[in-house]
C-alpha cells in the first residue's frame, strides 16, 4: 500500500500544497466579511484562539489520521471502526455543499476582472454596481456558468498540474499585492477608525454567534472537517515533521486571512463611512469596497485588473480541488469513469449554482431561515454540519481510538511537543465547547435568547 501512493516529494512540497488548497476565497472573501459584521477585533481575537487550539488539533489529528491509514475519509474512518463509516460520508457531504456556491462567488470575481480590464473602474466603484449586477437575471448566472466550465474542464482535462504550478508563482504576488493594497488604504482619511475597529476587541460584541461564526470560518479556511486534510494526511511522507508541517499551514493561512481583513476594513470606513450597515454587507463585502479603493489609486484600473485575475487563480486552485474530491468520491463510490463522473458533477454543480446565483435576484422569494440561497448553503457547511463532523471526530479520537495512536503518528518522526495540550483539546475543551456552541447558537438564531 504504502509504495504505490504517491508522496509529496519533499517536505516544503506537502506544506505548499496544503497551504494552496486552504488559501482561497475564505481568506480573501469570507474572512474580511464576517470580520467586519462581527465586531472586528474581537473576531479577530476569537478567531486567532480557535486557530491555535482547535484549529491545530483538528489539523494534527486530520492529517495523521490519512498517513496512518493512508487512506482517504470514508476509508480513514472506517479502517479504525467499522461503525465510524458514516463519519467519512458525513464530511464528504460538505464539498458538495461548498463547491456550488463557492463557483458563484468565483463567477463575481471573473465579472470583477472583466469590468476592471475594460476599464470600467469608477462605473464598478459606485454603490449600486454590485446589486445592480447580482440581481439581474442573465448576467450573474452566465459569470457562473464560465466559472464552473473552467473549474470541471481542468478536472476532467487532468491538468491541474499547470494551474498549480502558475499559482505557485501567483500566490506570492498576490501576498505582495495584499500588502500594498492594504497599505493604501491605510492612508486614506478615516482608515484608522476602521484600523482600531478590526485590532481592538470589543468586549460588548462577545457572544455564541461570534464563536460560531469564527469557528465556522475557521474549518472553511483551513479546509477541516471535510476529510479533505485526510486525503492530504494520507501523501504525507513519514520523514515529515507533522506538527511543525501544521503551524506552518495555519502560519500562512492565518496570515493572509489577516492581510485581507487589513485591506479590506479600513477601507470599508475611510469610503462608506464604516456604519452598520456598510460593515454588514456580507458577502458582497470585497467587491463593494475595493473597487472603491482602486478608484481612488493612480494606475487603479491595471492594479485591479492584476488583482482580480489573482484572486481568481487562488479560487480556482480551490474549487479545483473541491471539484476534484467529489469526482473522487463519486468515482469510488460508483465506479465511473472521470469523464462520466465529471459531467454528472457539472450537472450538480449546475443545478445547485444557478439557484444559487438567482437567489440573490428573480428568485429571492426562496429565503429559508430569512436567508439568501448562498447564505443558507454557507450556514448549513459552516455552522451545522462542519462543527458535528468536528465534534465527532473529537469524540471518535478522544474515547474510541484514544488520543494515542494519534500522537504515536505524529512521532514517528520527532517529539511531539503540544502532546499534553493536543489531548485535553481533543478528549474535553473542543467537545464540551463545541455542544455548548452550537445550543448557543440554535437557540441565537430562534430568538430564545436575545443578545
Ligand atoms: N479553504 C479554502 C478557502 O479558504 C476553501 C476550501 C474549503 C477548500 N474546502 C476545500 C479548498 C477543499 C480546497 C479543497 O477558500
């Protein structure tokens, strides 16, 4: 077994390659939204607690759980207990949740990178232009539906390799970019309320949402809670240092998370005046506020342009990816082949986006719970199902495997140095908080508690 499964070759190879698929749109989207609507600094605070202690537990037990078995999810799970089957199912259900609407959001980035190359750039920073484009009927779903070809047509063509390999040189650019970006809006009047927002923890603004928002962010960015770091886990090489491959992972994710929120929040105050309402817009955030920003910048339509076309290589190493784990596991399960699989996924991905898309339009009378489609689809992934994918694996390793055999992973190569802190996560923090949570949370959103 262990021979014919391909291995990353080195150990920078595994660390780059995990980080790719965990940089994406949450980063860069998601990340700054619920930032801002959530108080600022003290999401920020929430969250950078959560990525040091569940975050780093789930990642280590996630990633050892696929080099010890060197198997994928379902297969993971079930190796160790036959009984924990479901578990695999259960997290490979949110790819098929995640990946329509993520190619949505991926068809208003090519909507961006289009109207900045036609320079567009002043038309797009007026406050009606999102709206007016998210609701129209036609437009909005033809972005998607260019997305989505581009997205399956690499999966079905096997050429990944080259879309990773320009994202390699992509990325770094686009860190570069953030920065700079994020510096400009630094100067300009009003950004530094916007600074002390997102820095300083506004301790009144603490409550179970912000939890679970933030944790739901966090399994979203880091791609945990999906078996998608079991899959990865599961090409580690035994020499790699695992505890130190995952600070490096959340290192970086983290980090450009951090420099989004830093371009976009600021910004937010210093051209929409940081009201409420400015900082609430959700996940039309990112395209309201920085064509703003480049319209205010020397140069601002080729800057945009550049930043756009970025943004789109991270989305689509993303979708890519989530593209790709569920033609795998329709592949397994059913045993078609890639080419059949992969048009099956496309009409999926079809028929989930393109309501999706409407949503936000001709169909916003479908609001279940009060939401749009998107926003309904993303709380499902992220507040409901990642969170009792975490808590059952947290129970799984914590009473039924033991906490043992996943330290014994990890130091196949070296000490694990957070053993101690790593079990007490795993077996009684992560568990006990994560219930709490998601209770919290229900009775939040039915208005049995008000805060
Ligand atoms: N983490 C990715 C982002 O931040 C999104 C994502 C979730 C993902 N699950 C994934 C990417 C699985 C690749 C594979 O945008």
């Amino acid at each position: 077994m262990e021979k014919q499964r391909g291995s990353f070759t080195n150990k920078l190879g595994f660390v780059l390659a995990a980080a790719g698929s965990a940089v994406g749109l949450g980063n860069l989207w998601r990340f700054p939204y619920l930032a801002a609507k959530y108080g600022g600094g003290i999401f920020l605070l929430v969250y950078l607690v959560l990525a040091v202690t569940f975050g780093f537990a789930l990642m280590v037990t996630e990633i050892a759980l696929g080099r010890k078995t060197r198997l994928s999810a379902v297969g993971a799970y079930e190796s160790l207990n036959k009984k924990f089957k479901f578990l695999g199912y259960l997290s490979s259900l949110v790819p098929f949740i995640i990946t329509p609407y993520y190619c949505v959001i991926g068809g208003w980035v090519v909507k961006y990178f289009t109207v900045f190359v036609s320079n567009n750039v002043s038309n797009a920073a007026t406050d009606d232009f999102f709206t007016g484009f998210i609701t129209q009927p036609a437009a909005p779903v033809i972005f998607f539906i260019i997305y989505v070809l581009l997205t399956v047509g690499v999966v079905m063509l096997g050429v990944e390799g080259g879309i990773e390999k320009a994202s390699r040189i992509m990325m770094p650019i686009l860190v570069v970019m953030t920065v700079f970006i994020a510096v400009f809006g630094l100067f300009q009047p009003g950004a530094i309320d916007g600074l002390i927002y997102y820095l300083k923890p506004d301790f009144s603004r603490f409550s179970a949402t912000t939890v679970l928002a933030a944790m739901g962010q966090l399994f979203y960015s880091m791609s945990l809670a999906m078996g998608i770091m079991i899959t990865y886990g599961s090409y580690m090489k035994k020499e790699a240092n695992l505890e130190q491959s995952v600070r490096q992972i959340e290192l970086f994710d983290t980090g450009i998370a951090f420099m989004a929120g830093l371009m976009i929040i600021p910004a937010v105050f210093a051209f929409s005046g940081g009201s409420e309402e400015a900082l609430g817009k959700g996940p039309s955030l990112m395209f309201v506020t920085l064509p703003k920003v480049f319209d205010n910048m020397k140069m601002g339509t080729f800057v945009g342009a550049v930043f756009f076309l970025l943004v789109l290589f991270a989305a689509l190493t993303s979708s890519i990816s989530l593209t790709e784990t569920i033609v795998s596991i329709v592949r397994d399960k059913l045993g078609w082949s890639r080419k059949k699989a992969c048009l099956v996924v496309l009409v999926f991905l079809l028929a989930v986006g393109i309501p999706v898309s409407l949503g936000f339009g001709i169909w916003s009378f479908i609001a279940p719970l009060g939401m749009s489609l998107l926003d309904f689809f993303d709380f499902i992934s992220n507040s409901v199902l990642m969170p009792i994918v975490a808590f059952l694996t947290c129970i799984f390793i914590g009473y039924i495997v033991k906490p043992k055999a996943i330290i014994d992973e990890v130091e196949v190569n070296g000490t694990f140095k957070n053993k101690k802190f790593y079990t007490v996560i795993i077996k009684y923090i992560a568990p006990v908080c994560l219930v709490a949570i998601l209770i919290f949370a229900v009775m939040e959103a039915m208005g049995v508690i008000v805060v």
